[in-house]
C-alpha cells in the first residue's frame, strides 16, 4: 500500500483507527458496510500550483478534487483487490463521515492553525484531505498506526485574525481560535439565494468570487511552502474566471470546477456583483 500511495505523489499519508476519530456524518458509515473496527488511511492532497489565481480561492482555481478522489479510488480499486478481493474500502474527501482537520491532525500529518485549517510543514495548509476507510488491518496494509503523539501547536502569531475580513478568527482562552459561527467569507460565496448588502460588500472588497485564502496566504507557513507535485493540480488551472469564461464552458467542463456543485446560478451571481462593482467603482 505504501508503494501504491507513493507512486501517486502522496507522501503525506498515516494510519489510525476509527475509535480515533470523531464521527461527523455515521450514515456514511453504515451506508458502506463499515463498523467500529474499520481503519482510515489520512492522506494530504497538496493542491496549489505556481499559477497565482487573480479573483477566486486557490482552491477553486485547480480541477474539482472530487474528481481526483474518484480517480483515485478506482485505481485503489484495482491495486488492493487483485491481493484482497472481499476488502472493503472507500475513499471520502470533504463529504466525509469525520471532521478531517481533527483526523490528520491526530495522525501527525500536521496540526492545526489559529485559523482552524490543517497546516503541514512542506505544503502549510494548501493541502486537501481525504481518506481511504477500510476493513483491512495494519498487518494486510503494511502500515502500522500512526503514533499517539502530542500535537504540535501553530504560532499563534495573530495574522490570520487580523486579517480575516469575517471577524471568524477570534482569541479565545489567550490564543486565536477559528470560530465558524461568524460567518466566513468563503461560505458566503457559496451561499445560495440574494445576499444582503453587507454580504455583498464582502465579496467586493475581498476580491473573491469563489472561496477566501485570505487567512492562509498571511500565513508565515505558506510564505516557505512547496507547490503541489500532483499532475491533477497542476493542469487546467484558472486564474481568473470571469462571466464570458464561464458561459463559454461545456456542462462538461463545468462540472469539473469546484465551484459547480452549487449550479451556474451562484457563481454567475457572485460575478455580476464583482464585474458591475468593478465597472462602477
Ligand atoms: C463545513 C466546512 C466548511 C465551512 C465551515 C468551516 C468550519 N470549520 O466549520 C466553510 C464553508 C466556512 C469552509 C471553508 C473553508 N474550507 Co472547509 N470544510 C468543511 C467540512 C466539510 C466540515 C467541517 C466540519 O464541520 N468539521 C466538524 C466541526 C465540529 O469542526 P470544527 O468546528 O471546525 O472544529 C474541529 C476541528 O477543527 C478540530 N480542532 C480544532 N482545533 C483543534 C486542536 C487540536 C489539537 C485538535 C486535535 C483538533 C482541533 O476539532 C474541532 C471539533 O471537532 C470539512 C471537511 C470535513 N469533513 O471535515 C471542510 C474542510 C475543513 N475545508 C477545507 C477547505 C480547503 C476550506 C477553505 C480553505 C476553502 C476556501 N479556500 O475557501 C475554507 C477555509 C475556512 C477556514 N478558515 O476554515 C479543507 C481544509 C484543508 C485543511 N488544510 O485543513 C477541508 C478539510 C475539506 C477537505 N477535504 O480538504 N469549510
Ligand atoms: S497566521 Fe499565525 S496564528 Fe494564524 S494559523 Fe498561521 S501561524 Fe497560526
Ligand atoms: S477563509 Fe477568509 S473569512 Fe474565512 S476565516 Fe479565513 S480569512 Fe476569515
């Protein structure tokens, strides 16, 4: 399994089970066949490339990685059954039956920021994460469980807080702490239905028409981090998305963004607002 996973650019990857975890979405647990003895691969997907998107999140710049998930999980597929034909095993990112920030933190693929993403040494918190969760055990992996070590903390340096335009980082108990409840630019973008001005105001003023890096690109982390060394990543990379850009995509092509999965109705929306803002002011 190690070589499988090295060979597909994935050098961040641990094991732990999942009495480890904490559970977010049980369903998709019992959806899958799988019990309280399952085991989780955690692995790190580093995603950003040296193209600098100009008007949207990193993240929404790079191909779907929904769609590299999949592809992945099919070519799992193929390498782990030809050894064990009645394993189990399913690959999760994002729509995940745990919180994967708490997952890979645990599994000492990173630790956790003042701004509640997951921060790894090489790649700072450019980073998806996604597991593979199985009936296999350590011995038929070959992987032994990651180690219950102490979890290293960011530096609490203040940047991010500073700079959050949602007030989403707050202190708390003397440290800055990612307080989800405030709303965060970057579910603002993906907000269905007519924002409200301040809203709106936000996405103007933020220049971003899809997601927010805002508390990741102040980062001291980031300013040393590597770019991604995956192909998926790397190709058809947008840098700046604009109305005519989007009428001009196939359904298919659509599909493919990250930004799709909440129809043509939002993004085409946030555009209007970011390209009469920019004509008007
Ligand atoms: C809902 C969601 C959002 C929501 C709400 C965010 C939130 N934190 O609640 C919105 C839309 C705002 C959002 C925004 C973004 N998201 Co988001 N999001 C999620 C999602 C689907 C679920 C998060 C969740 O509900 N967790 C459960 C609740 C209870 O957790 P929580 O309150 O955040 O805090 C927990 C952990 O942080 C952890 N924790 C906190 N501190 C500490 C300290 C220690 C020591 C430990 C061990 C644990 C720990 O324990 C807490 C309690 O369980 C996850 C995928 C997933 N399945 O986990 C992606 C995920 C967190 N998002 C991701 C990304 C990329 C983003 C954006 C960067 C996208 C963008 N560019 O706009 C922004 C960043 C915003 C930010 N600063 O967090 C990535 C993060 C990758 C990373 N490196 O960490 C994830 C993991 C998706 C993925 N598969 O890659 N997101
Ligand atoms: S900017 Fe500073 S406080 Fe915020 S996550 Fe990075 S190191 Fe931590
Ligand atoms: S993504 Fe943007 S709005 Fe959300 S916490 Fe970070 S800086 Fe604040």
């Amino acid at each position: 399994m190690k070589d499988f996973l090295l060979n597909e650019g994935i050098e961040f990857f641990a094991l732990v089970p999942l009495s480890r975890c904490k559970v977010i979405k049980e369903y998709l647990l019992t959806k899958n066949g799988f019990d309280e003895n399952a085991n989780l691969i955690m692995m790190l997907f580093p995603y950003r490339s040296v193209h600098t998107p100009v008007n949207l999140s990193v993240y929404a710049s790079v191909m779907d990685y929904h769609l590299y998930v999949k592809g992945l999980e099919a070519r799992l597929h193929e390498y782990v059954s030809a050894k064990f034909p009645s394993a189990k095993f399913k690959v999760f990112a994002d729509h995940s039956p745990i919180d994967e920030v708490h997952g890979a933190c645990i599994s000492g693929l990173g630790f956790i920021g003042d701004n509640g993403l997951l921060i790894n040494e090489k790649y700072s918190s450019f980073v998806f994460l996604g597991e593979c969760v199985t009936d296999l055990t350590p011995k038929e992996l070959g992987i032994e469980y990651a180690q219950d070590a102490k979890v290293k903390e960011c530096l609490h340096c203040g940047r991010c807080a500073a700079v959050c335009p949602s007030g989403c980082i707050k202190k708390a108990g003397g440290v800055d702490e990612f307080n989800p409840k405030s709303l965060c630019l970057s579910a603002i973008t993906q907000k269905k239905g007519v924002l409200s001005q301040e809203e709106s105001r936000q996405i103007l003023e933020n220049g971003s028409v899809w997601g927010c890096d805002i508390c990741q690109n102040v980062c001291p982390y980031t300013k040393k981090a590597e770019y991604t060394p995956i192909e998926f990543f790397k190709n058809n990379v947008i840098t700046e998305l604009s109305s005519e850009l989007l009428r001009g995509l196939s359904d298919e092509e659509f599909s493919s963004r990250p930004f799709a999965w909440r129809g043509r109705s939002v993004i085409e929306r946030n555009l209007t607002l970011f390209e009469k803002g920019k004509i008007n002011g």
